[in-house]
C-alpha cells in the first residue's frame, strides 16, 4: 500500500510538473504579453518606484479579483459555447441585497454574506433552467435576466447606495489575512477549486464534450442539459460572490455596481484563449487574461492617462491579443493542410 | 447529330482524393423528353449532377448546350446556359414571400425602389400559369414542403431556362401532390424544356420518363427507353458488380434473441418496425437512403423523444428515453455522420475514447491517468488505430482511424448490442478489410451487431441476416444463404 501511495504522489508531482509545462505552452504568447507589459512598467520613469512595490501588486491582485471570481464561471459558459451577461447586474444585485441585509434587518454578517451569495446562485440556476430546458439561445436569456437583476437592485434601494459602516463588513473586501489581502486569498481558493472542477472531475470533461459537440455528446449519453445547467448556475455563484466581495470594499451595496463587468470578464476569458465557439480553452489562460487587463488598468492609472482615452487602449489591447491567437491558429491549421 | 438534342455530356471525369466518382461518363439529353438517372447511393448521380450545376469542375470532359460548346465554371455559368437545379433540400428564405424569393435577386425597379406591385403581378401570372393554387404573397414558411417545391420549379422555370434537373423530388410529398408535380413536369416538356430526373423510385420511371440511363461506381452503364425494358433489366443493370474478397466472416450456430423490437413507429420516417436480433449475430439493415433505417436506431438508441413501440431486451421489456437508459442497457451505437454526431473535433484521442467510462478512473476528483491511459492504449491496440500519440488531436487522423477511435470509444462500455450505422462510410479499402474482420471477432465473443450499410457487397457479405426498409416499414428478411443484390433491391423500391 504503502509503495502505490508514494508513487501515486510522485505521478501528482509529475503531472503537476507536466501541468505547469503545458501550460507555459498553452499560453506562451500572453504569458509574455503579460510580462513585457510588467517590464515597461516597472522600468518606465513614471511608473517605476510605484508599481513594483508590494502596496501596488496588492491592490491590483484586490481590484482584479472581482473580475476573475465571474472570469471562471465565464470560462466554463464560454467553453459551453454560452454567454452569461447577467453577471455585473448579479453583482449589483447580491452586494444590495447583503448590505440590506445587516443595516435593514439586523441579520448577523455571516447570514447576511451567504443571502448575497445565495441570490447570485439563484438567478444563475433560473439562468440554467430556462437554457437547458429550451432552444432560446443564452445571449438572449441572460440578456433577459440582466436587465431584470439590475432591475430588482434599483427597486430594493430606492437608488441609492446602501451603506454599511462597520469593520467587520469591510473584512472581506478590504481587510486582511496575514499580510495577504483576503479577496486575493478567496479568489486563490476559487482559482483552485474551479480548475478542479474544469480538470479533474467529470462534469469538467463533460463542458469541453458539450462545448465541442453538442450532438455527440447526446449521443454518448451526457445527460447535456444538466451539463448546461451546472455551468450557469456556477457563474452566477461567482457573481454573487464577486458581489459581495465588491460591496464590502464600497464600505456598501449599490445598484450601479458592476455595470459593464460582465465585458470585463468576458474579454479576461477571450484573451486567456478560450474559443467563443465553445468546445476549446483553459482556466490558466484565464488567469493570465485577467491579470493583463488588471495590469493595464493599474500601469494606464499610474501613467495618468485619461480615464476616456483608457477605454480606447483597453479595447485596442483586448483586440491585438485575439488577434495575435488568430494568426497562430492560422499557421497550424496551414500546417495541418500540407 | 440529331437536332433535337438539348445537352450533350462527353466523356466526364471526376475525381475525389481517394475516389473516381465519374469515370468517363456520357449523357445526353433531348429537348421536351423527362430522363432518368437510376443508380445505387454513390453511384456517382449527384456528382454528375453537380459537374453539370457548376458547383463541380469536372476534370476532363466536354458539355455540350444545342450543339454549341460551353464551358461550366460557376452556378452562375450554368444558370446563364439555361440550366436549373432543383435540389432535394430546398432552399427558399422562409420569412420572405413567394414573389420575393421568385424575384431574389432580380427585382422588377421602378427608379432606385423595388417595384413591389408589378412584381407581386409577375409572380401571380407565372404561378397561375402552372395552376398552381399559391398566392404569391404569403410567406415561404406557411406552405407544405411540396408547394415550397412548386415555388422551386416555377422560380427555375422564370429563368428561362431549357434544363430543369430534379434531384428525388417526390422524395417527401404526398402521392396526391406527385400527381400535379408529375402534370406540371408534362406542361414544361410541351414547351421543349429537357427534364433531368433522379429517383430511386421505380414505379414512377414508367408513369413519367421516356428515357432511363443507368449509373454505377461512377460509370454510365447504358440507357434505355423506358418502355421497352423491365424492372428487372434495370435493377440487374444497377447493381451487377464483382464482389471484392476482402470480408472475414465466420457463420455461427443460432444463439437465444437478445433483443426484439415490436412495432416502433416515430410518426413520421418509422411505421410500425418490428425484427429481433439474436446474440452472436450480425444483423444487416439495407435499404435506400432516406428509408428510415437511421431513424428506426435512433428510436432504440432513446435519441428519438417520442416513439410508440415495445422493446426487449434479453426477453425483459425495458424503458428507452435517453442514450443514458440505452447504454445502461448495454446498447451502443456508433452514429452514420462522425463529424456532427461522434467526434470531438479538436479533443485528443484519449479524450474521444474515454468520454464515456469516466466512471472508471474519476471518482469524485480523483483522477487516475494511469488507468486512461491504459484504456486508451487498450482500444488503440484492439482496433488497431494509427496515431502518432494519444494526446494527437483527432481530428488530424484519417477518416479511417477516427472511425476506429469511434467504434473503441463504444466498445470501452462493453456492448450486449452494437448498432453501427454505415460503419465504413469514406473510409479507404484496408481500414475497411480491418474493421470487417473486427466485428468478425466480437460477434464470435458473443456481441450482437446491428449494421445500417448503404454498401450492398458488404451487407451481403458481413450479415447472418438482413432486414430491408423502404418508406419507413420492413418490407422482408433475407438469410444469408438466399440473399442477392437483385432480391435486396426488389424489397427496397417496392
């Protein structure tokens, strides 16, 4: 026994090793975006004693985290070949309703933090519900629900922010475990726990099987609405979260909260390499896409460029990196002709 | 040369990678005579067809219009020389009107603007020509398959044009609505348009046809006059060729049925099927494409939602309303179109293999890799699948090696029943030779076989028995000791 443990926990070592190579491949060109990217910020004389230092990383991994917490539930409704817009209103909705939750009805943090999330979930399994039981394509349902999301946050405020001011809300959106921001050590637990899923279990296999092949995967006997179903109930579990987490660093909820976050993602995910057709893509290249259009908002900031002009860079960037994937894939498949 | 010839096709040769889909052909067509072309699935019909539509460039070959040569490059080139394709799927804009898909394209203007009056005017007129009881404003979508298919001919006819080919036109209209196609068919050889008909029914070759040629692997093997042959003559002229000796088949005693299906109808391609399988054996399904044979294991395969029927399987009734429910039964099936329905296109070979006994080797999110890919390597080695790794994304194999991952990926779940349907469809000669002399060994294992071919040497060949389907019924079982091309085709075109 005691032999085959040790060598199952040598093939782990092995196949994380094997994973980490795969994935320096898999993701070359935006790995190294990314790093030129670091590079020119942190030699740039405008930028250089402020961006590599410790506060700065910090706040970035903080600001960018609400964006990957939606950018994996994302990435497995893109793989499906779905959409999800309903996330930034899920956002706005759920930090509402938490916040609501402690300064309305007095109810204790914990429950207060868990009916946020809890919505989020909620529209995400009414989301999968509608999708999986019927051929209305998802762009249409989400857009649907998103408007009815950001709707419900409206009418339960009033219009105006819900503020909470103690210290213990704050704790999980600006507070601090050890020397580590907290967002950024929930997002490393949901990183894990979602690559997890997407790799090691089989309703992972089952999001690439439906996202590739609808048809063969029916005939192979996935059962391809439940498959639809998990993964829009997931993201909108992210998006809860992801609510709550920004309502606590807002010191409140508010119903303009995270208005256009669902694009944020959305483009995290496309320039990580996931295929918008569905059926291709990797959490980790997910991972790398986020931080880059986290990085350039932070470098675009310290540069003190001008909030509009961000916009045009942020789209520019977002299309020379699916361009760059494009002309890769172009060459391979050249290469498979010959 | 006779005057009266319309078009003339001269020596054609057409090859696909791998394939002679046109051998040398000659064709010939008359100004006001309806021609046949007869010919098993593949014989090379359509690609003819194609060649002379302009959607294939034939390799060698001259076509000649009233006597004039031309060359057919483009659809457009073809429709210029006067000729019309109405093929079998239709293709109308369903939410645009009769008179607008008429006119797709070529709008009657008055100035800058369509002019709408006259062209809902202009297309009354030519639809009432025909008597046909259609009003040119109503939209595409509201009309039966076979008025849609009026709207095809006259839409061809307002081109002016002289060559009006039809690809299996009565292949889903109701024998009432035959009638005035075949009427308006005789209206259009009145006015000396030449009428190219493909059929695979017999029956109709007399009431409409003047000429038949009959095509097989690619070659024109004669034309007759329609009243001067039998069915017979044609159906020997369709299939007589030699049988290749590359099939590894041993015949078993009798084993007890394994599964027995009565009565399965799907309300719409299936009536009332019913046959049994027995275990060791290799059951053939024939029958012309379009007969209802996919769709009767579509049924069985729980991939139909809703069937009537009762199903058996080693004498216990069960419940079929998913793929699910059937493998759990211990069907598989290994679908006709591997690229819509069976691969994973850009998923590696493991991955196309092991999708469906993740049971056994991930159990919650413990993933033992060893054992994939000991299952993978078991099923490259049995099927004996050529492929670089298995990691090599499967859509870089050849046809012939995915469908060998296919039919691994259904054995892995350890089949009582396996149904493959058109198993060696686009696959070369030897993989071929090999995945018959695979289900040679599993039905000696004691598996039961199911096998849909188009293919008559191999249904011949390979099966204990065969059932043929024609318009969805079971019109007889043949032995494998009685069975012939001939008494196959009889029962498929009755």
């Amino acid at each position: 026994m005691d032999r085959v443990g040790s060598k199952n926990r040598k093939s782990t070592i092995a196949l994380l090793k094997n994973g980490m190579i795969q994935w320096w491949k898999d993701n070359l060109g935006i790995i190294i975006a990314f790093l030129v990217l670091c590079l020119i910020l942190s030699i740039n004389p405008i930028t250089q004693n402020s961006f590599l230092t410790s506060k700065n990383i910090f706040n970035v991994l903080r600001q960018i985290s609400t964006n990957l917490f939606l950018a994996c539930g994302m990435t497995m409704v893109i793989i499906l070949g779905g959409i999800d817009l309903s996330v930034g209103s899920i956002i706005a909705l759920s930090g509402c309703l938490a916040a609501g939750a402690v300064v309305r009805y007095n109810l204790p943090l914990g429950v207060a933090l868990l009916v946020g999330v809890l919505f989020g979930l909620v529209i995400g399994i009414f989301n999968g519900i509608v999708i999986s039981k019927t051929t209305i394509p998802p762009f249409i349902v989400t857009l649907a629900t998103m408007n009815i999301a950001k709707g419900l946050a409206y009418v339960y405020t009033g219009g105006s922010p819900v503020r909470v001011v103690t210290k213990e809300w704050q704790f999980i959106g600006a507070g601090y475990i050890g020397a580590v921001p907290t967002p950024v050590v929930i997002l490393i637990i949901v990183f894990i726990v979602t690559a997890i899923i997407m790799n090691r279990t089989k309703m992972g296999r089952y999001l690439y099987a439906v996202g590739g092949n609808a048809q063969a995967a029916e005939f192979s006997g996935i059962k391809v609405s439940r498959v639809k179903f998990f993964a829009y109930a997931y993201s909108g579990l992210m998006a809860g979260l992801a609510g709550i987490v920004l309502a606590s660093r807002m010191y409140s909820g508010q119903p303009t909260a995270g208005e256009g976050a669902e694009m944020d993602a959305i483009a995290a995910v496309v320039v990580g390499g996931t295929s918008m057709s569905g059926g291709y893509g990797k959490i980790g290249g997910t991972l790398i896409g986020g931080l880059i259009i986290g990085v350039l908002n932070n470098g675009l900031n310290l540069l003190n460029v001008n909030s509009f002009w961000q916009y045009v860079v942020k789209g520019a960037v977002i299309l020379l990196a699916v361009f760059i994937d494009y002309i890769r894939q172009e060459n391979k498949d050249k290469i498979k002709i010959r | 040369m006779d005057t009266n010839v319309l078009l003339q096709m001269k020596n054609i040769h057409k090859t696909f990678p791998g394939v002679y889909a046109l051998k040398a052909v000659d064709f010939e067509l008359r100004a006001g005579e309806v021609h046949a072309i007869l010919g098993e699935n593949g014989a090379g019909k359509s690609t003819l067809i194609k060649v002379l539509g302009g959607i294939y460039t034939a390799d060698q070959g001259e076509i000649y219009i009233e006597g004039k040569k031309v060359d057919i490059k483009s659809v457009k080139d073809a429709q210029e020389n006067g000729i019309a394709i109405i093929h079998q799927e239709l293709v109308l804009a369903p939410y645009m009107t009769v008179a607008e898909n008429i006119f797709l394209g070529r709008e009657p203007m008055k100035g800058k603007f369509v002019n709408t009056t006259k062209m809902y005017e202009d297309a009354q007129e030519l639809i009432d020509i025909y008597g046909v009881n259609i009003d040119a404003k109503t939209l595409v979508r509201n009309l039966t398959i076979a008025q849609q298919q009026m709207v095809e001919i006259i839409k061809a006819i307002s081109y002016n044009s002289k060559i009006l080919v039809m690809d299996e036109p009565t292949s889903s209209i109701s024998d009432k609505e035959v009638k005035f196609l075949f009427e308006i068919m005789r209206t259009l050889t009145a006015k000396g348009v030449g009428i190219i008909y493909i059929s695979h029914r017999m029956s109709e070759l007399a009431e409409v046809c003047d000429r038949v040629t009959v095509m097989r692997d690619g070659s024109c093997i004669g034309t007759k006059v329609v009243k001067e042959t039998t069915n017979d003559e044609l159906i020997s002229m369709m299939v007589g060729r030699e049988l290749k000796n590359y099939y590894t088949r041993d015949y078993q005693e009798d084993g007890e049925v394994i599964l027995k299906c009565e009565n399965i109808s799907d309300h719409k391609m299936v009536k009332s099927a019913s046959f049994e399988v027995k275990k060791g054996e290799i059951v053939g399904f024939a029958g012309l494409v379009g007969a209802g044979r996919s769709e009767l294991m579509k049924c069985i395969f729980g991939l139909t939602k809703r069937f009537s029927g009762d199903i058996y399987i080693e004498g216990k009734k069960v419940e079929i309303k998913s793929p699910y429910d059937a493998i759990k039964h211990g069907i598989a099936l290994v679908p006709e179109d591997r690229k819509a329905e069976g691969l994973f296109l850009v998923q590696s070979v493991r991955f196309n293999t092991t999708i469906e006994v993740l049971n056994e080797f991930i159990k919650g999110i413990a993933v033992n890799r060893q054992k994939e890919d000991e299952i993978t390597q078991e099923y490259i080695d049995l099927m004996s699948t050529k492929t670089p790794s298995m990691e090599q994304p499967i859509e870089k194999l050849s046809g012939g090696n995915q469908q060998k991952v296919m039919i691994g990926r259904w054995l892995a779940t350890s089949p009582k029943i396996l149904i493959l349907d058109e198993p060696t469809r686009g696959i070369d000669v030897g993989a071929k030779s090999e995945i018959y002399a695979i289900m040679n060994n599993l039905v000696k294992s004691g598996m039961s076989i199911i096998m849909i071919s188009s293919e008559m040497p191999e249904i011949i060949n390979m099966s204990d028995r065969i059932y043929v389907m024609c318009d969805g019924k079971i019109t007889g079982c043949l032995g494998h000791e009685e069975v012939t091309q001939e008494k196959i085709m009889k029962l498929a075109v009755k």
